[in-house]
C-alpha cells in the first residue's frame, strides 16, 4: 500500500488503523535543535480527539502520545521522529466484514485490494488524521514563530455566523463546542446536532482557514504553486469535498476592474484577492481558504449509539490547520535552496 507519506523535506508518514492496537507517524527532515516535548503533541491531539462534548463521538480515547524517538531533553535530534497513540476503546463487534456501508471507503477498498480492514474503516477511517495533527504539531513548533494558523467553522448546514474579527484566536474558536466563534450561532448550531444525532442523520458545512505571518517567497511558480500545495493537502483529508482560495466561486465571477484592488499598506503589486499567494509565491499578507466537508456517512442506527459524529466540522479544524503547518514547513525548507 502506497500513499502513506506526504512532504518532500519535512516527511510524515502516518501508520495504524482504527480498530488496532494503535495509530501514529514517523516524521523524518524536522531540523536539530527544535523544542519538542510530549505535551505539545498531546495538546493537539486533546482539540481532534472524540469525547470533547455532546457534539462528538462518545468514543472514550484519551489519545495520549508517546514518543519513541527522535527528541532528548525537549530537542528534537534531526533524526525521525517517531510518536505512538495506542487505541483503548474500538469496538470491533459493531462492524461485519460482509458490510459496505454508504459513503464509506468499504466497497473500493476491496476492490482495489482484494482484502479490508472492516473494523471501522481501518486506515479509511477519520482516526487516520491522528497522524496528521502528530506531524502538525511538530511542524508548528519547527515553522518561524511569525506564523498564526487558525480555521473556524465558518458555516454548519444552512447557519451561517457573522464573519469574526480578523484577531481570531485558536483559543477563542475552541470556546465554543461547534469552533463557530459566535454565541448564537454556536447555540443554534449545538440543538440542531443533539437533533440530528437523535434522528440518525448527519450535516456538513464550510471551515475557513487563515494563515498569518508566512515568510513572502515560499513555494514554486509552476508545479508546487503553495496554493496548489495546501489544496492538495487539505483535499487529502477524508470528509473535505471542495476548496477555494478565498470566496474564489463568488469573486470568480466579478469585473477585473472590481476583483484586482491593491493591498493598501502592503508593498506595490499586492492584491487583496490574492489572499497571499501571487504567481503561486506568498507575499507575505494573510491567506485564506475555505474548504467543504461532507456530512459524515454513518447514519441510522449506528448514528444513534452515539459513537459516531454528527457533523466532523468541528473536529476536522485542527486537522486542515495541522495540513497547513505540514506544507508551509516542507515549503520553507525548500525555499532555503532558492538562494546561495
């Protein structure tokens, strides 16, 4: 089985199943030197594990890491860097080995394979992006401290909350259980999941990403265009169906003389709808996509018991953020080659 590794020059490989004895990554190319304890680790790892509220899974996993290799003393020592999440409460009865369930990864795997993992999804499961927010984790402590990633939920089903202020904080988001960072829309989103999940059903909704600080220079011009390098990660993600660069499907559709507005204070040729990416090169100004995910596939009975997310939007968000900080990381030890 291929396609278990993502980079270049940062490289996370991410290995397990849903209902084994574990899931965890590898991450070879983090430099020497970096400050890296269990706890940064096991900081993201508690804003993506189930359990977080009535909103989530009820799948008690406390997801703690462990971290076989790679660091001395809270420094990473440039060789890989291995992290092990045991699973404690997969319940393989539920599933059959002759079930192909609707929407999920079943059917193909099979076909493709010959042979699946039907507990759960194995590694079609969402739990896979364990590895991801791992390898996240390490590459936000490694990236320059300039640099503030943060997503939110910035619509679930047909609620839509006001647009925040542009000094959103991870910390304000994860305030409210639903990440939209807004109190009647965090209430109106909350009821109409608990019906939702008495019903068997599911919805999906819009994450919005925003990226502050990023070194003007990074990515390539032609064929690792940093756009195309975080919509091909963010795309890599199980439930994200669509992504844009800004509101691009509305703007698309502007006058060239109202969607071109130069950046005011930035320096000369900036557009503001470039949401910091020109010519496929950041500018150094804030970028932001948006990303679609779908609603979550299990529905019915299954839905019901409670181990299974209404809706992934609100933790999905810190793995598009942790996808983000993998490519801007692998983007910025590339760009130490563009120059003697």
């Amino acid at each position: 089985m291929r396609g278990n590794s993502f980079g270049h020059f940062f490289v996370l490989t991410g290995f397990g199943e849903s209902h084994g004895a574990g899931l965890g990554a590898v991450v070879d190319g983090c430099p020497a030197g970096v400050s890296l304890t269990q706890d940064h680790i096991a900081r993201a790892l508690r804003r993506r594990r189930p359990g977080q509220s009535v909103l989530t899974s009820a799948r008690a996993e406390k997801d703690t890491p462990e971290i076989l290799s790679g660091v001395l003393d809270g420094r990473t020592l440039g060789t890989p860097i291995a992290v092990l999440v045991r699973n404690r409460d997969a319940r393989s009865q539920d599933y059959r080995p002759n079930a192909y369930r609707t929407g999920h990864a079943d059917r193909v795997w099979e076909q493709k394979y010959g042979f699946r993992d039907y507990r759960g999804g194995g590694r079609a499961s969402g739990r896979e992006t364990i590895a991801r927010v791992i390898g996240g984790a390490i590459a936000e402590q490694a990236l320059p401290n300039t640099v503030h990633i943060v997503a939110f939920a910035r619509q679930i089903g047909h609620i839509t909350p006001p647009p925040p202020d542009a000094t959103l904080t991870r910390a304000q988001v994860d305030a409210y259980p639903s990440r939209c960072p807004d109190a009647d829309a965090d209430a109106a989103v909350t009821e109409e999941l608990l019906r939702l999940r008495e019903q068997g059903d599911s919805v999906g909704g819009v994450v919005e990403l925003r990226i502050d600080g990023v070194p003007a220079g990074l990515g390539e011009p032609v064929f690792r265009k940093t756009k195309s390098e975080l919509a091909s990660a963010i795309m890599s993600i199980g439930a994200v169906t669509g992504i844009s660069l800004g509101d691009a499907f509305t703007e698309s559709l502007l006058p060239g003389s109202s969607y071109h507005i130069p950046f005011e204070g930035a320096p000369r040729g900036t557009d503001v709808r470039s949401y910091g990416i020109q010519g496929g090169i950041t500018s150094g100004e804030r970028i932001v996509l948006r990303a679609a995910i779908k609603p979550v596939s299990t529905l019915g009975s299954m839905a019901r018991q409670g181990r299974h997310d209404p809706c992934i939007v609100p933790r999905i968000i810190p793995v598009i953020e942790s996808m983000a900080a993998l490519v801007l990381m692998d983007l910025w030890l590339a760009a130490r080659l563009d120059r003697l």
